[in-house]
C-alpha cells in the first residue's frame, strides 16, 4: 500500500523510541547535534546510507566513534534524527504560513517558496528524505511516515481551501498535491545554484503553473 508521500506502509512495533543523549539537553549540545547531523547528511547523501559506515561518519565530523554515541547510538538512528530534523522544521514553518497567510492562493505561493528555500539551502537532507524512507525500521519509520504525513496534510489543506473557492473536489486537492510533490521532491537532480533561478523564482513561476495555468504563464 502506498502513503501519501508514495511510501510503502510497513508494519511496525509499539517499543518505545529515544534518542541517545536527551538527558542533558543545552543549546551547545543541540547545535553540535545539528553539526553531526548535517555532515552525516552529506555523507548520506554522497555515499548511500547503506554504504556508509560509522567510521566514516567518525571521519566526516571529527568526532571519535566513542564520542558519537553521545548523540545516537546506531546509524539508523542517525538517519531517523536527520529526517525528523527536516520534517519538524518545515511542518512548523507551514503551520506557520497556513496560521497568518488568509488567502489561499498566497499561503501556496509561501508553502513552495518555503519549501525551495529550505531545500535549496540543505539539498542533502532533500536527497536522504526523498531515497532512505525506506531504509528506517519499526517506531523510527513510524515516527517520520507520521510527520511526512503532516506535512503532506497541511499542503493538502491550502488546496482544499482553494477547491473550496472555484467547486472543486476533495479528489481533486489530494491529486494536487501530489502532483506537487512530485515536482517539488525532483530539484535535487538538476537544480544548480547560479545555474538556475534562486528560491524565490522558482515559487512565482511554479506557483504561477498551479494556481494560473501554463499557458498563460508562457505569454
């Protein structure tokens, strides 16, 4: 079966799920922790989770193999903690839109603008939630499928409210948004920095495709 992020639906256990480490939280523990997590998205990204071992992960941050275990304590985990950081930041940036944005129309217009700015400036963590869903196991899978699904949600509802206005269908918003996704999750195959039109761009015209139609945005 598949999700709304065309995922498939694994069946996964109820133990409960921690991250290393979560006793002692502090601000210089949490930016070493993003340290961490975005050179292993980097290495994720270039090598293959698969491939990558905790060694090289060791080699990536300067840190020993001793003292990553303070912040994760197995490489999926690291994986987890990687799309969760994603998922988490752009579920309350697009809660965010939808909550001051009244129009709808302009809330999507923000919610792909957000979504390029984000992704443009992190492409690896892009790569890892686009190719290593699958990758994840049990309660860590769950966890990430669960946020993917908010977001998914939230996009879905601006849609909706678009529908609304011109007597569309439920269907219809769903299919939307997936379509969306479709094209919002392929940038990291071709987009270039200088090459192509910075984040902002990139929203007016794909917002233009969506809410105006092709055509006339080609006159």
């Amino acid at each position: 079966m598949e999700s709304d992020f065309g995922i498939s639906e694994k069946t996964v256990n109820t133990d409960k799920c921690e991250a290393s480490g979560r006793q002692h939280r502090t601000t210089r523990f949490d930016e070493k922790l993003n340290t961490v997590l975005s050179a292993s998205a980097s290495l994720f990204a270039s090598k293959g989770f698969e491939r990558a071992t905790i060694r090289d992960v060791s080699q990536a941050t300067g840190i020993s193999l001793a003292g990553l275990y303070y912040y994760f304590r197995s490489k999926e985990e690291l994986l987890f903690l990687i799309q969760l950081r994603a998922f988490d930041s752009i579920c309350e940036k697009l809660r965010e839109i939808i909550k001051t944005e009244t129009d709808p129309q302009a809330c999507l217009h923000s919610m792909i603008n957000m979504h390029f700015e984000y992704f443009i400036r992190n492409m690896d963590d892009l790569k890892i939630c686009s190719r290593e869903i699958e990758s994840l196991e049990g309660n860590f899978y769950q966890k990430v499928a669960e946020k993917r699904k908010e977001y998914f949600d939230l996009t879905q509802s601006i849609f909706e409210k678009i529908s609304d206005k011109s007597g569309g269908s439920m269907a219809e918003s769903r299919l939307a948004a997936l379509y969306l996704f479709g094209t919002l999750n392929w940038i990291y195959q071709w987009y270039k920095p200088g090459r192509y039109p910075d984040a902002k761009e990139l929203a007016g015209q794909l917002s233009g495709i969506y809410l105006q139609g092709f055509p006339r945005m080609a006159k």
